[in-house]
C-alpha cells in the first residue's frame, strides 16, 4: 500500500512549533490539535506554499485560497529559503521540524518571518518561556 504524504505549507512549520490550541475558531483548533497528532507520527510531508491540510478548516480560506494569501506566501517563502529546501520538497515531518527548530526558531528568525502576524505575541511568549530564541536585549 502507498504510504501517504500529507501537504504542509511552510510557514506552518513554525505555526505547529508553538501551536497551544489557540486559532481563528474552534473548529480549527480541533483540527489544527489533530494535525499535530497525526505528525507527531513522523509521516512523509510535502512542504508547499499554497493552501494545505491545515488551511481545510480555517475561516480564511475562501474558494480554495488563502485571504491573506500575499503575507503568507512571504512567510511560506521565507521559510523555503532559511530551511534550505524548495516548493515540493517532500521529508519526513520531523526533519522539517528540526529545520525550522535550528535555522529559525532557535535563531531568532521568525520574529523576522512574521512578527506582523496577528499571533506574534503568543509565539514570541512562547519563545521566551521554552528559550527557543536568544533574548537578543540581554546581550546590549
Ligand atoms: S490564515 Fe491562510 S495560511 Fe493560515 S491557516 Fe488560514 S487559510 Fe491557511
């Protein structure tokens, strides 16, 4: 039998790192928590920038796109590029973990990436209290 391979678009890369069941509606957050589950697993993905199993229940995305389609797509770029990889890469899921864990979690990127997007705060808090970022402050 085929094993599958779930599409994930890039910058939910990040979004699953520090995903604590909070999203744009409950049906959402129930699938996104499912996601994660079905992940944790290791199973082969295909990292994309379009919309992806993800995208399926969120409120944003209308007639197969994403509303917010051109910030995203800078963020999904942004993640291709520092991670190393292109448009179709398919991996493992946790290898692509660990690529946005070690080129950007861990460097202080996505702040980079999308620190205008509308849950930065919940992720930069996230960074402090699991130290996945450098406080760069401290360093001054
Ligand atoms: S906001 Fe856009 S990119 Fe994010 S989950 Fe919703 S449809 Fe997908």
């Amino acid at each position: 039998m085929e094993e599958r391979v779930y599409r994930i678009r890039a910058h939910h890369g990040m979004c699953l790192a520090f995903f604590e069941g909070k999203g744009y509606s409950s049906e959402f957050t129930e699938h996104m928590a499912q996601v994660q589950k079905l992940l944790e697993k290791n199973p082969a993905v295909c990292i994309t920038a379009e919309v992806d199993m993800i995208c399926s229940h969120c409120p944003n995305r209308q007639g197969g796109i994403c509303t917010a389609a051109g910030k995203v797509l800078e963020y999904d770029r942004q993640v291709l590029l520092r991670c190393g990889i292109h448009e179709g890469t398919i991996m493992p899921f946790l290898a692509f973990d660990g690529l946005v864990r070690d080129r950007i979690l861990l460097t202080g990127g996505r702040e980079e990436i999308c620190g205008d997007c509308q849950w930065t705060e919940l992720c930069r808090r996230k960074d402090r209290e699991q130290g996945t970022c450098e406080d760069k402050s401290r360093e001054e």
